[in-house]
C-alpha cells in the first residue's frame, strides 16, 4: 500500500460525528476575555490585544473600552486536544472542526494564526437538532419575547 493510498483511505473514512481535529476561531465571538488561555493546561493559546476608546452612544454618555484581537494562535505542536479552552469559552468562540490535514515540516509550522483558525470554520459542523419534545434552550425563548413584545 503506497503512502498516496493510505491517504485516500483516511480522508474517505467517515469520521464520527462531532469528532475532534483542529479548533477553529470564530473572531466575531471572541472578547478577548483570555479564559482560554488561562485554563489551557499546555500553554498553547497565545492571545495579544489592546484597548480602544468606543465614544459613547448618546450625549453626555461615558465613553468605553473594549478589547480588540490584534492575535490569537494555537501551538498545535504542544497542544494536547483536551478541549478546555472550548468548553471554557463563554461566547462560543472555539469550536472543533473535523481537519486532519495540517503537518508541517518543522515544529513552527504547527503554529496556526488566527487565519488559519478562522479558515477552519467552514469545516464545523452544525450541531444536532433538538430531541423532539424537548424545549427551545433559554436563550432563543428570550429572544422570540423580545422580538414579540406582550406576547407568551
């Protein structure tokens, strides 16, 4: 069996669903509230930020800070797919994608900037649906009252 062949096996094996590769990076989500990388117990997740000043939204309001994402990268060389920093992640920024394809020639090559992360994306898969009679999570029932006011 050639090396070419035993790739093809692999990427035409059906994967479990739900089943653990790469973590992807959805950058829209991501506050830079550093719990992921404060809980990764390997040390993989390297974040870099810096404040901004948001002029306040009406006269005579506060200005605010926030947060911006100047770097976010993953050592996949030291990471051990535990999967902390996803569940830890508070506004579902981390999510796995099925991606086995990613060697590199020397260890700096297991390094993967936020690009690379958020090309991962597409890959994700959509979570199962609800069980049926099960009920809508809290936050969609919060959302569907908001957006009919007055209304159960």
């Amino acid at each position: 069996m050639s090396l070419e062949h035993a790739l093809e096996v692999v990427r035409q094996a059906s994967l479990p669903p739900r089943s653990r590769g790469v973590i992807a990076l959805l950058e829209e989500n991501c506050t830079v509230c550093m719990l992921c990388a404060r809980e990764c117990p390997d040390w993989c997740v390297h974040i870099e930020s810096h404040q901004e000043v948001v002029p306040a939204p009406q006269h005579g309001g506060r200005p605010r800070t926030r947060n911006v994402l100047d770097r976010f990268a993953i050592d996949f060389g030291l990471c051990m797919y535990c999967g902390i920093c996803i569940e830890v992640c508070p506004f579902d920024a981390l999510f796995w994608a099925p991606q086995y394809e990613y060697a590199a020639a020397s260890t700096d090559g297991l390094v993967h900037e936020r690009e690379q992360l958020r090309a991962w994306m597409w890959a994700v898969p959509v979570p199962p649906p609800l069980a049926a009679g099960a009920e809508p999570p809290a936050e969609v029932v919060a959302a569907v009252r908001a957006e009919r006011p007055g209304q159960p």
